[in-house]
C-alpha cells in the first residue's frame, strides 16, 4: 500500500510540473514577440517634459556638424532612467563631411 501511494504521489507531482511547464510556455506565447517592455517603451517613444531653448549652438559628432541657429531642443520621455533622443524644432542646419575621399 505505500508503495502505491508514493508512485501516486509521484505521479501527481510530475502532473502539477507538467502543466506549470505548459502554462509557462502559453503565457510567453501568449505575450508574441517584442513585448519586452522596455523595448516597447522604445517602440512608442513620446516627447518628455524637458525642453531647452537654444541660440548659436554647435553640435559635433564624428562626421556630422548640427548648427542650432535658434529654436528648442525638446528631448524624449527617459527609458529605464536614460534620455534616448531629442528633437529639435527652429533654424539650422547640418553639415556632413565623409571622412574618406571616396565617400566625398
């Protein structure tokens, strides 16, 4: 008698393993690729509260040159603490200078 009662015991055991498993796995099926959170967060990126009025200013960044004549930087709501972008709305330009001669 207790040695069916421990198979049985085991038997339920590996059940309840089984369907946590399943249940586990049609959750994340479920959920379909790209719901990360974070990267959701980044998908529908909005404007932050956090803006900068700018006059004369010179942005330079590897080949690129940004000349911010006048307008605002606005920059985009923080993802985990980190601001990823910014737009700019005003007067300026952009200059881009190919670092080798065959892309100039």
């Amino acid at each position: 008698m207790a040695q069916k009662s421990t198979i049985l015991l085991a038997i339920a055991a590996v059940s309840v393993i089984a369907s946590s498993c399943l249940t586990e796995a049609q959750n994340a099926a479920a959920l379909g690729p790209n719901s990360d959170p974070v990267y959701q967060q980044l998908r529908n990126v909005s404007l932050g509260s956090e803006a900068v009025t700018v006059k004369n200013l010179e942005l330079k960044r590897d080949a690129v040159i940004f000349h911010l004549q006048s307008g605002t930087v606005c920059f985009v709501a923080p993802v985990q603490g980190k601001v990823t972008g910014a737009v700019f709305v005003g007067n300026g330009n952009l200059v881009l200078k190919p670092p080798t001669p065959i892309e100039q």
